[in-house]
C-alpha cells in the first residue's frame, strides 16, 4: 500500500484524493485539513446564495466517504502546535500540498489600512462563517460601497451588498452576518476596473446576474465603456469578453428605473489613494486611465473621488509560504515540474502540489480535476521509488501521540448536525457554525 497525506480539503485536495484512488487500488490516503470542516473555498468562498455551486459539497463529500479515503482535519500543517512537513514525510510515502492561496493582494496604496477598508477576502470569510473571520459585521452604517477590481470575487461580494435579507435568510449565511446585511442602508456599489471592460476578470454568467437581482439597477456609463477600443468593436474578441460587452451595451442602453439600489460599474479607474473621514474612510480617489496599445493603461493625472464608508478590496488571492517548502514569492506558488515539488532546480522526492498553490488562484473550481490528475500522474510514476522507503502501517497514532488531535468523519459529521438543529431552532434551514468554540464543541458530541 502507498499511503498518501493530502493537505487540504478543498477541490484540489479532494479531487486529487479522488485520481489517487481511482488510479491505483494499491493507495490510501489521508486529507488532512486545518479546519475540522472540510471543502475548503467550497465551504468558505462560495458565496452562500451559489447554491448551485455550493451543492457540490455533496460531490466532494461523496469522494472523502470512499473507504480507502480518510478525512482528518483539525491538523495544522507547518507552525507552532501543528505538524512540519519534515514529520509528514516520514509518515507518509508521499505529501501532496492542495493548501490554496490563503491571503489576499495587497493595494499598495495609502490609506488601505483605514477602519472601513477590508479585503474582500475578509468580507467572505465573515458571510461564510469562517472561523478565523474578523468580527465586526462590515456593513453597519455604510450607505454607499466600493469594490475595487472587476473578477468574480469582485461580482460575488457586491451581489451579497445588493441583496436583501429574504433573499439570504434560506442560506447558510451565519445569523449574525444576516442579521448585519438585514440592517445594511447600502444604496450604492460601486464596482470599479482600472483597466476596459473587454479586460474585466469575470465571467458572463455571473456578470448577467446582478442585473437579475430584485430592487436593484445596475448602471454602466457608455462613455466611459467606449474608451475600450474593445466595446467600439468587439469582432476581435475572444468569445467569453464578446458576451460580456454584449451584457454591459444592453444595460447602457437601458432606462434609469430609480430602484431602490444601484450597482455602478466603472472602468479605466486606477485606485490612488483611500481617503479618512474622521480617522475611517470615506471615499477612494481614482486616476483616470486610458488603454495603451498592449492591453494594458496609462495614466491620464485626471482624478475622481468616489464616496464610500466601505471599501472591499477584491484584486485577487495570494498564496502563503509553507515552513519547509519553497516558494516562489513573485508567483505566491510553490515551484514545481507537473505537481513535483523543485528545490532549488532538483525534484523534492515525495512532495506534491495541486491547485492554487501550484499554478495560481485562476480558473474555476472544475480547473482542479486535470490539475489534481496531472499531480496524480507524476506522484503514481514515482511511486516505486517512493514504496522503497518504509512509513508506519498507519498515521494517525503517531500524530496523536504528536499531540494532535484530528477531527475525524464522525466529527464533521456532528458538525453539520449542529449546523442543522441550529438552522431549525432559527427557523432556517442549515445555519453555519461561525467561531472555533462551536465547531470543536460540535465535533466533541460525536462517538470517540
Ligand atoms: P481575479 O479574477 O484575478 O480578478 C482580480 C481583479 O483585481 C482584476 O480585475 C484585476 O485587474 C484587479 N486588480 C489586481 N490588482 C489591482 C490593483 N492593484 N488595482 C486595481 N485592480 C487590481 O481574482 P478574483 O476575483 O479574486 O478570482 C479568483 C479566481 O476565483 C478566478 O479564477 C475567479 O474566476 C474564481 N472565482 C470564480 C467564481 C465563480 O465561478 N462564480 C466566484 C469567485 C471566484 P487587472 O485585470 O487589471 O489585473
């Protein structure tokens, strides 16, 4: 048998437990997470109200109840209290690291750290319950927004600002964040691109969603769209921004209906500087660019403030270093050769990467099975030279007796029971657990 620790119980993670086992009969493997909660951004990034997308928990779920799979979470991997590499490693053939993009871009502009200035990666992880979410509710007293970038992350967090509470309340939404978007006075989001809308990051199908959401416009000027060279003529577009362009004409064209809110999206706006109001932030300044020649802008010493006392910074995920493993920073991934982790030029024998932390936080969450399987292929071609060095029959003693305390199957399990009863005493459906002490006393209730 080969046994296989994977890092992570994401996509990536589960989709790479899943090739390993339907690759080899001869493999077992452990995916080990941080949280006793598995499905990673699936669980903690989706937006609650994608209940389509959120509903494949119950693919991934049905992958990590696989005999020959095992779910451990709770386990740190890297730091104090938690398990170095260098131990995996002598407790498994193989460690393939599906870690993610943990962290968010910085700015790198003044004012960034003002009180009412979050990253959008904060936003989520609060409306999602994550346990490791800042508290604070974000919305109280905000009456105008601004998102800065134009990815889906962006899409994702202004239609949770745009929606009102009936919408959210049969979600898994925390009670205490509905509670915030219940009391929310956010009128105005302001979505803002720095470069064209032939540039813009998202995608059609969620770009057509905010003109679907109930009391709300959105709004685009066809001024500022036709400084794309791209809008003017979009025959020489690939197809996904030919489809966008067609959404954004469509609502230019569009009467004003005065709706209750209103989404504005703007482009050729480089983010400057967020500006205080009385030591939080009350507005970001833009300077106007224009597009170059090569897909990119230049700057035009033109500038535009635009009021907000919420400011959510949505310009991408980062990858984290992992104590023991390289790191390129520029690319915030680990260096690899098809899933095989490189040191300094050489293959790292017996260490793995999939999704973001090998390639970068782009692609959809289906991008991660031929990600996961080219990983899969290259650990299963190694395998004979890995079988060649001998790890214990099992793990999980050694890891106990390691101090570690891993939430099993059974654990999780009683999790979601609690997320269940906890919805019902709400009068809602599931309602998510949202801190540390809930979820460790959740997982306790389960049989030893
Ligand atoms: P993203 O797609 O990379 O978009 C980042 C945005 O930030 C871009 O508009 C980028 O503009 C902008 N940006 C970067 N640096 C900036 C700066 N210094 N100033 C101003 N703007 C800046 O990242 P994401 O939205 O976080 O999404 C990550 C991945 O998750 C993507 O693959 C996305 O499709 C996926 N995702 C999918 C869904 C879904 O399918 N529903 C939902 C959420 C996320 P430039 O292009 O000019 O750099």
């Amino acid at each position: 048998m080969l046994h296989v620790a994977v890092v992570g119980s994401g996509p990536s993670g589960v989709y790479t437990a899943q090739s390993l086992v339907q690759q080899d009969p001869l493999v077992r493997v452990d995916v080990l997470d941080r949280l006793p909660c598995p499905y990673g951004l699936v669980r903690y990034g989706v937006a609650p109200d994608h209940e389509k997308i959120k509903s494949l928990q119950g693919n991934l779920r049905s992958v990590l109840e696989q005999e020959r799979i095992r779910f451990l979470g709770g386990v740190q991997v890297g730091g104090a209290g938690g398990v170095s590499p260098a131990r995996l490693r002598e407790l498994y053939h193989a460690v393939v690291y599906c870690v993610g993009a943990a962290t968010d871009r910085q700015l790198g502009v003044p004012g960034e750290e003002l009180p009412g200035s979050w990253s959008a990666t904060e936003f989520v992880a609060w409306y999602s319950a994550h346990p490791d979410a800042l508290p604070g509710g974000f919305v109280p007293g905000a009456r105008t927004a601004v998102v800065i970038g134009v990815g889906n992350v962006a899409v994702d967090v202004t239609r949770m600002l745009a929606r009102a509470a009936p919408q959210l309340s049969p979600t898994d939404l925390p009670q205490a964040a509905l509670t915030a978007f219940a009391e929310s006075k956010v009128t105005e989001v302001h979505m803002v691109g720095r470069r064209g809308p032939s540039q813009a990051r998202f995608t059609t199908k969620e770009l057509r969603e905010l003109g679907s959401l109930p009391d709300t416009e959105v709004v685009v000027e066809e001024a500022e769209l036709a400084l794309d060279p791209g809008y003017a003529d979009p025959s020489g577009l690939p197809a996904p921004q030919r489809r966008n362009i067609e959404v954004l004409r469509d609502w230019a064209a569009a009467p004003p209906r005065g709706a209750l809110r209103r989404i504005r999206l703007r482009f050729f706006l480089r983010p400057v500087e967020l500006l205080s109001d009385a030591g939080r932030v009350g507005a970001v300044r833009f300077e106007r660019t224009l597009p170059d020649a090569a897909g990119g802008i230049t700057g035009t010493g033109r500038y535009e403030e635009i009021e907000a006392q919420l400011v959510l910074r949505s310009v991408g995920y980062r990858g984290v270093p992992l104590e023991g493993l390289p790191f390129d920073g520029a690319g915030g991934t680990v260096p690899h050769e098809a899933g095989r982790v490189l040191r300094e030029g050489g293959v790292c024998q017996g260490e793995y990467v999939a999704g973001w932390i090998k390639r970068g936080p782009t692609g959809v969450i289906g991008t991660n099975r031929s990600c996961a399987k080219e990983t899969v292929t290259s650990l299963l071609q190694d395998a004979p030279r890995l079988l060649r060095r001998e790890v214990p029959e099992d793990a999980l003693p050694a890891l106990r007796a390691d101090g570690l305390a891993p939430v099993g199957w059974d654990g999780w399990l009683a999790i979601e029971r609690a997320e269940a009863e906890l919805g019902a005493s709400l009068g809602r459906s599931v309602v998510k657990l949202p801190d540390w002490p809930s979820l460790r006393a959740a997982a306790s209730t389960a049989a030893p």
